[in-house]
C-alpha cells in the first residue's frame, strides 16, 4: 500500500465539509518499519473542514489490529475506537519555533500534504501502554507453558537459600550504631 493514497490536495478540495473513507491493511504499517501489527481491520473516517485559511480534520478510527499479547505472547485482536484531530494553518508567515504537534503550517504555495504518518501515529497512540489479550492464560490461544515459566520467575522459592552471613553482620554494624 503506497502512502501516495493519503495525500491531501487542497486545490481540488472544496470550501467546507468533505469526508473521505480509508481502510488500513497491513501493508500500510510496513511503511513504517512496524513489526508489532500482525493483520489490520481498520477504517479511517476523515471529516475535512476547509476553509481559505484553515483546514480541521477529524479522524474517526475503528477497527481492530492483530497483536502479541505481551504477557502469554499469543496473536490476539485488539479493538480501537478513537477520534484524533489536527489542524492545517495556510500561511505565508514563518512557522513558529514552538510548534504544536496538532498544526501543521503550510505555506499558500504548497497544496498538497500526506496524513498517513499522522493517522499512523493515531492508531499507535490508540493503543494501551501494555497489549494483552483480554484474559492471558484463560484463551485457547495463549502459550501455557511461557505463563507457567513466566509465574516460576516472578515468585522463585524463598527457601531455596539462606541469608548471606555478611549481610547479617552489616545488619548488627548499622544497628549498634
């Protein structure tokens, strides 16, 4: 899938509400060297405000992508549902030094700019800190023998060896004094 598809030219959009509709396929995280999205059900709803100076856009994102869980490290679907905005300024004024990540200025003599690595990054940001699957262990798909390993190293036995003596003598060291 070629970013060329999410290119926005402002000469041919007219003042006002436009939507336009995308499907992301796994092809479009290959863009960005992205190695976590195993499959993609995803839909982009654009709603596009555009004015002389000024164009809103409103990103509707729904869908689901295929995932690792990071605890049982079974493929599992991830939903998202998640509403993005950015702002386009038309300008011939210099971009300010402190921009915000939510305006993008562009100069009149440009008309055209890509959203597919904004959209990207939505979809990113959509997703929880932690990807797990909705019931690590408990799913047919997830990997017993890892959870079953990962338990043993998270609780080791606490008999297995005694306290270091020297720690016990710095112990009584701290405590005399």
């Amino acid at each position: 899938m070629s970013l060329k598809e999410f290119d926005i030219e402002l000469s041919k959009i007219r003042n006002g509400q436009n939507h336009y509709t995308y499907r992301l396929e796994p092809a479009f995280f290959e863009n960005f060297d992205n190695h976590t999205v195993k499959s993609s059900n995803m839909e982009i709803a654009l709603e596009l405000d555009k004015s002389d100076r000024l164009v809103n856009l409103r990103f509707n994102i729904k869908g689901s992508l295929g995932l690792d869980c990071e605890k049982c490290l079974a493929a599992y679907q991830q939903p998202v549902d998640h509403v993005s905005f950015l702002i386009v300024k038309i300008t011939d004024e210099e971009q300010p030094k402190d921009e915000e990540d939510e305006i993008i200025y562009l100069s009149r003599k440009e008309n055209c700019f890509n959203i597919g690595q904004h959209i990207y990054d939505f979809v990113l940001l959509a997703l929880p800190f932690v990807k797990t699957c909705t019931e690590p262990g408990n799913l047919p798909e997830c990997d017993r023998e890892m959870l079953a390993k990962l338990e043993l190293l998270s609780h080791p036995d606490t008999n297995e060896a005694e306290p270091d003596e020297r720690w016990s003598k710095l112990k009584d060291f701290l405590s005399n004094n």
